[in-house]
C-alpha cells in the first residue's frame, strides 16, 4: 500500500502570503491549489523540490527550522557540512576560517558530507554492475526519489538502494564518535541543508525507518551568522587560522554539482538538473525511448546543489568556486584512511532499504471507479473554456476539471462559467462575488492601495 | 457487453491517436498519452511499463515505415486492448519480421537509434496476446491485448 503522513519542510506563512499564483503555476507536481486567499499546499502531492519558494514574490514560502539552541541539549554537538557551503562565501575567507567561527557558534565537531562519497561512489558502482535493469538511477537528491515516489513508480526498482552522502556520513561519524566513548545520547548531528528536501528526508525518511541525523540547520541562516562572525574578526584583524579538517578529494568537492556523480560510474552516463528537465527526461524513459544509458544522475535544482533553495550565493559563482578549490586537492585520496578503517561497517550501513510508491495520479484506488471519474472529467471539461487562467484557485481547467471530480471544487470556481450561469440567469453577480471570495479571501477585490505595485506602495 | 458477463455495468473508454509517418521528434507522444490516462485509472505500474513498451515499439514502426498511422485503444477493467492500424508498404512475411535483429529500416534510420530489428520481438514479449495482419503495399494492423489481474 502507498504510505501516507509524510512530513514537508514548505509551509505558508498565512498572513504574508496574498494568493498570487506564482507558486501554483511552477509546482511540477501541481500541488497547490488557492483557499481562501492563500496558498495551499497538498502533502501527498508535495515532494519539497523547493520551486514554489524560489517563486513567492513576498516571501511567504519558507522552511520550517529547527532551533539552533537545540544543539545545546547534546554533548557532542556536530555540524555536518556539505560542499556547498564553502562554494558561497568570497575567496578571501579560508575553509579553516570557517569551520573554526562553526565552533565558536557552538559545535564541538565540524564533518564534511562528501567524506564518505569515494565509498559512496564505489558501492553504486558495484550495486550498478549487479542491476538487472538500467539505467540505474541515483538515490543522492531526496526531492528525485519523492518525485519517482508519486510520478514515476515504474522506476522504483532501477533506484540504486544506495544511500547518499547526508545519511552515510551521518552513520560513519556517529559510529566513530561512539567508538571515542562518546554515549550514542550525548552525540547531536546536524545537516547544514541547502534545499528543503533534505529537511523532509531527515523529518521522514524515503526508505529507512530512522534518520541517522537529529536535526537541520538552514544554510542560509548559518552562512549569515558565520559571516558575521567572520567580518568582525577581519575587522580587528585577529584571524585565527582554525583548525584543519581532512582534505577532501576534487571528485569529493564536486559531488554534489551536476556532473558529480555522472563522471565517475561505469559505462555512458547522464547528469540532469532541474526537476522539469528530469520530469520530461523520466518520461521518455518510462516508455522505454531512452536506450544503452547505465546511470542517471538526476538533481531537483538547476546546477544541483549550487542551486539548492537556501543557498544564498550564485549558484553559477559557487560552482566556479567549488571547481577552483577541487583543482587545489588533486592527489588527495578519494576514499580517506580513516574511512578504509570502516569499511566492514559502512558495507553493513549504505542500504537505504525499501522504497514505497506514493501514486498521486490515480483519480481513484477501483479502476471502474477511476474510469467512471475520468469519464466524469472528460465531461467537465467540455464546458470549461481551456484558458488555464488559474482563476479557479486550481493551475489549469484539467486540474479544476478532476478537483470537482475529487469534490474538492465545483464548476461554479470558473469566472467564466459564472458569466455563462449568470447570463442563464442560475447564479446571481452577488453570489458569484463570494464564489470568488472564498477562492481569493474576504474584499480581495476592493481597492487597495497598499499592494504590491499599487500608487501608496513604495517598495522597490 | 457481454451478456451475463458481470452484475454490474461493464464500462469501457476509448481513445484515439493519429501518427504521421516519417516524424520521428513525435514517436513516443501517443504512448506518453496513453500512459498518462492508465496512470490515472490506477492500472498497476508493471502492467503499464509493459503495454507502454510495447504501444512505443509500434507507434515507431509506424513513423519508420508508414506514411500515416492511427492508434485506438480501448480501455476495460479486466483488459486494454490497442489496434496500432498503418497505411503503408505492408510486412510481406510477419513470421521473418518477428525474428530479433530483422530490419528493413534504412541507415538514416538506423542512425537515429531506430531500427535495430527489436521492435516485433519486443512488441511480442511484452503483450499478453499479439496479433498481426498485414496487406503488402496498403498497410498494417497490429493488436496488442494485455489482461489486467483482478485487484485484491
């Protein structure tokens, strides 16, 4: 059966949001829908790709945090950083510097998520060699396996069950600090994430029962106090060097940027970023049009991790700056000693276990059902007028169509059906004013000055 | 209906698509289609991986060798039946053609990744009945029947 009850990092902030349709007409999976003024989004539709935030003109998509003095309740507070961190800040300001203003903010350990990427790496490629059928695809992006997940469940079984960077350094370094002596309620791991899929993937994992992490820490909001920090030292030019952590290999640097993983698997393999590219290319692959592929690197957003939604920086400046670093570490081993050391007990841990299907396509679980329900929106949508104007609170006339079907609408939300029901004399103009109201919120339509854009608003 | 087949009224849907021979940017816009609508009526997924296969084996068949095609497919809910009907050269010997590696596709074909003398024997291991017809010098008719297993 289809699991439910999943956890999504993207909340509406009810009372910034104005119900504007920016977030409605980019969701690939069409999972928002307007109520009452604002946004709406459907959970079991939602894979936290990130999209509806980057378009929200006022900001009023954000992701949930956990609060930063959460570390506090650990002993051994640990910060796992991923690459992309590094990628924003301005040449100038070293990693050393970095990681050492982290433990001044709190944490006792700083790791790096690409630490474990070299084994990653060479047990896809054993587990890529055993698939009976290819390509196989990578497990890296949580908000690809979500997408699969709901759109594309064909494809479940050519998911490599192998786990990503977050969760294997996660596991590795919490199996190391235990074996310090450290009691496995005394260590705290945190994410610092650049996208709010990750946040969904630790608060409900995709296969595995529990995180191996405790908690995640916006990167933007990190980089902001690090920076700060940072600053401030330059300024009275006390810069202390910090402390070195291992170096990571090139290959492990540029993990997480499109052409990460492609570049180093066996036989021809594909990099794909940005989730409409990979929803049109998972189509043509579902029909089998996609012939002799081994690997499939797909990524949520464009230039992959650069591009993660709580990135700050340029995403294109931060993967030239990740490239420039990665150039200064060539000769650095791409599977570190002290990994080798684990190598028995990171075998047993990389399996992400089962992946379910969440089908949110079916307009019914009974297929006479469905087929009577179809049937149902063939019909509806003979009236409505195909403009798509999303006036109904609903993306397009298909979506309102199979909401009224799923009776979560009715065919009076279409402005222009009210016209045609008014000029028929079955709906009068005050009641589709709050027809109109419900979908948009209370007096939407009197004048108001203060709007976006409007005579008294100053903001530029 | 069948008389006497079911107490309840058996429902049925069908759809059609027109395919333009030569236009190979476009093979695989009709399968995409009828993949869409099985996904929304909750056919398992191994069940349309294979019926989509094969409806794509033939829509490019069609856009290799026919001049225009037409694809109907008709939907129940213990079966899907698809008749994939080309105006064409015709397959002057069906049982040569459903051999792995025949081909008459030209090189020009060939070179767009088409036309590895895969597309019969695929079309065959993938549906549950496969039925070919074929009339040299005016067309083709192909149906592909696949059995939907009573849900649970």
């Amino acid at each position: 059966m289809t699991a439910t009850g999943f956890y999504h990092a993207l909340k509406v902030d009810e009372d910034k949001c104005y119900g504007c349709t920016h977030c409605m007409n980019v969701c690939p999976t069409t999972a928002i829908r307007i109520k009452n003024g604002v946004a709406n989004i459907r959970p079991d539709w939602c894979v936290d790709c990130g999209e509806c935030m980057r378009a929200c003109p006022v900001d009023a998509i954000f992701v949930e945090q956990d609060d930063f003095n959460r570390i506090l309740d650990y002993k051994c507070r640990v910060a796992l950083v991923p690459a992309v961190l590094i990628g924003q800040f301005p040449e100038k300001v070293t990693e050393a510097e970095i990681f050492s203003v982290m433990r001044e903010l709190g944490f006792t350990h700083v790791f790096q998520t690409e630490h474990t990427s070299g084994l990653i790496k060479r047990t896809m490629i054993e587990a890529a060699r055993e698939a009976e059928e290819k390509p196989v695809i990578s497990s890296f992006c949580p908000a690809i396996v979500r997408l699969i997940q709901i759109k594309f469940p064909a494809l479940l079984d050519q998911v490599l069950p192998v786990k990503p960077p977050i969760d294997a350094s996660a596991v590795y370094f919490r199996k190391r600090l235990e074996d310090e002596g450290y009691a496995p309620e005394e260590i705290g791991i945190f994410y610092v994430t650049p996208c709010a899929a990750k946040i969904a993937a630790v608060k409900s994992p995709v296969g595995e029962q529990e995180s191996p992490l405790d908690g995640v820490i916006n990167m933007q909001f990190i980089y902001n106090k690090i920076y700060k920090l940072i600053k401030s030292r330059h300024e009275t030019s006390s810069i202390s060097p910090g402390e070195m952590l291992p170096f990571l290999s090139p290959a492990a640097i540029k993990y997480s940027l499109t052409g990460g993983e492609a570049s180093h698997m066996e036989g021809r393999c594909l990099a794909i970023d940005e989730i409409h590219n990979v929803i049109e290319f998972l189509e043509k692959l579902e029909n089998d049009e996609i012939d002799r592929v081994d690997f499939l690197e797909l990524r949520a957003c464009d230039q992959s991790c650069a591009g993660g939604v709580l990135v700050g920086g340029n995403r294109f400046l931060t993967t030239e700056r990740l490239n420039k670093r990665a150039g200064r570490f060539k000769g650095v081993a791409d599977i570190p000693g002290d990994i080798k050391a684990y190598t028995h007990f990171m075998e047993q841990n990389l399996d992400i276990g089962p992946l379910e299907p969440r089908s949110m396509m079916a307009l019914d679980e009974d297929m006479g059902e469905a087929m009577r329900k179809m049937q149902q929106v063939r019909h509806l949508m003979c009236f409505l007028p195909g403009i798509d104007c999303a006036a109904c609170g609903a993306p397009n006339c298909q979506s309102l169509a199979e909401d009224i079907v799923r009776r979560e609408s009715q065919l009076s939300a279409c402005v222009f059906i009210q016209r045609m029901m008014e000029k028929h004399r079955k709906l009068s103009g005050e009641h589709a004013l709050k027809i109109i109201e419900k979908i948009w919120g209370a007096n939407r339509l009197d004048k108001d000055c203060d709007k976006k854009g409007a005579e008294n608003n100053t903001e530029v | 209906m069948k008389p006497g087949s079911s107490l309840f009224i058996d429902f049925e849907m069908k759809f059609k698509y027109e395919i333009e021979g030569g236009n190979f940017s476009k093979a695989g816009n009709a399968s995409s289609a009828v993949k869409k609508i099985l996904k929304q009526l909750n056919v398992p997924p191994s069940i349309i991986k294979k019926l989509v296969v094969a409806l794509y084996e033939g829509e490019v068949n069609v856009v290799a060798h026919a001049w225009n095609g037409c694809i109907r497919v008709d939907i129940e809910t213990d079966r899907i039946f698809v008749s994939i009907e080309d105006e064409g050269p015709g397959i002057p010997d069906i049982a040569q053609a459903m051999q792995e590696g025949f081909s008459t596709a030209s090189q020009a074909v060939r070179e767009m990744g088409f036309g590895a003398g895969m597309g019969l024997p695929n079309m065959k291991k993938n549906a549950d009945v496969l039925d070919i017809r074929s009339d040299v010098g005016k067309g083709t008719v192909v149906e592909i029947t696949t059995f939907l297993k009573k849900q649970e």
